[in-house]
C-alpha cells in the first residue's frame, strides 16, 4: 500500500477550475472594494477554518466527540460562507487560495483541538473561539460592507453559542477538579496563539491585522483573557489548594501581557 500510495502521489498532478475557466474573467484585484487587512483577515479565517477536522469518532460516541463533530461542521460552514463571500465580491485570487488550501492541508497547521487531554482541549477551543469572535467583529467593521457585516454577524452568533457551551464545561470542570483545572488554564493562557502560524504569507497577514487593530495583544487581554478569567473567577476562588500558585504564576503573566500591549500601542500610535 506504501508503495503503491507513493506511485499515486508521483503521477498526480495539481489543477484548479481556473485552469479550464479563464480568471481573468471573474477576478481582478482592481474590482475588489475590501482593503488588503480586510482580506487578509477572511483569508486567515477561511484557511484555519478549511484545515480543521474533528477527531475521529470512536465506536461508541461520547457527547464531547458529538460536539467536536457539530463544532466542525459549523467551521466548515463559515469557511464556505467565507469562501463565497470573497470569490464573489472579486477580493481573492481562486488559484492562490487553491495552492495556498493545498499547502494548508498538505503540511498542516495548529489545531485548538489537538492533544489527548480534555480540560486542556475546552479551554484552549475556549479562548481560540473567543479571539476568533473578536476578530471577526473588527473585520467587520474593517470590510465596511452590509453583506460582509451580516455574514460575519451570523458566523459570530454561532460563535457565542459555542463560547457558552465551551466555558460553562470548563466551569464545571473548575467546580470538579479545580486545582487541575486552574492549572490547565493557565498552562492555555501563557502559551496560546492564535491559529495559523503555518499559514503561507501568515507573516505579512498577521503585521496587517495587528497593524489596523483587528487583534492585538490589547484586544486580546481586554477582550478575551480577563473576561474569560472573571467568569470562571479564577482569582476569586479559595478551593485551588495546591492549584494556588497557578493564580500567581497567572497573574505575573498578565502584568507582563499589559506591559507588552501598552508598549505594543504605544509604538503604533508613534508609526500613525
């Protein structure tokens, strides 16, 4: 089958429907009205939604692979709406977004779901829904279009039904195993990021959404981290026995996120 698979791959060739329809027909650059942060914030979106897969089903389904597997279908969804937002509106090249989907789904990139450990898969799918949410509403201020505006307004209320599923588990887990639990978080926080790091031109798209304040280290603390931290009153709670210094190490880690994001703000209002 090795052998067999790797004759396959070496007579395979890759091709597009561009190549039997003319682009140049139904994309130009010029015809696109969204700015280049715009795009490069759907793009990231459409890419990081279009490479997740949910974990296999076992035999027997639990109820977390019931929800991983209604969880991927809502990604699958947006990353299609996304898609068809984008080719329509003339903002992408199809032959790029097939090449780069192709590397994408080739090489792979980092999963919020990846890893054998529960608590730590809810609450890293937590705060990747949560920054996504965020990002996507100043995307859509940034598009400055009515469809775009409703599209991602409908994403991101799917969005808030999978943040309230996600951290009212977590809540529990807290109430169940809170030492673990606060540990585990804190492990997720210190060494999050967001999704797409593997992405072909990640760099450039990641300076332009940073750049035009559709994430940043500000958005992500203010808008994401703290808040999540008061609903499961991390810092309130006087049952984490030897989970207690997660507190400490946890809030060592935000003084020192709001000291980069203030110099991080800082910078930006000196290059405007």
């Amino acid at each position: 089958m090795k052998v067999k698979f790797g004759e396959y791959l070496g007579d395979s060739s890759t091709w597009t429907s561009s190549d039997y329809v003319e682009p140049e027909s139904f994309w130009s650059a010029q015809r696109s009205t969204l700015t280049e942060t715009a795009k490069a914030a759907l793009i990231t979106t459409l890419l990081t939604h279009n490479n997740y897969q949910s974990v296999e089903s076992p035999a027997i389904p639990s109820a977390w692979t019931s929800w991983t597997s209604a969880w991927s279908d809502e990604k699958a969804r947006h990353a299609t709406a996304i898609e068809d937002y984008l080719v329509a509106t003339r903002s992408v090249d199809p032959v790029a977004l097939d090449r780069a989907r192709f590397q994408c789904m080739t090489v792979g990139i980092a999963s919020s779901m990846e890893g054998d450990h529960l608590l730590r898969s809810i609450a890293h799918a937590t705060i990747d829904v949560m920054a996504t949410m965020v990002s996507h509403r100043n995307t859509s201020v940034e598009c400055a279009d009515p469809v775009a505006t409703a599209l991602l307004g409908r994403v991101v209320a799917d969005q808030e039904r999978q943040v309230e599923f996600l951290r009212s588990i977590a809540a529990a887990a807290f109430d169940i195993v809170p030492a673990q639990t606060a540990s585990i978080v804190t492990e997720v926080i210190m060494n999050f990021q967001m999704p797409g790091s593997g992405l072909p031109g990640f760099e450039r798209s990641s300076m332009l959404i940073e750049r035009d304040g559709i994430y940043d280290l500000r958005l992500h603390l203010d808008e994401v981290v703290r808040p999540i931290l008061k609903f499961w009153r991390f810092f309130e709670r006087t049952d984490l026995d030897l989970g207690a210094r997660s507190t400490k190490i946890l809030a060592d880690f935000l003084g020192d996120l709001e000291a980069r994001a203030t110099s991080f703000e800082a910078r930006r209002l000196r290059a405007s």
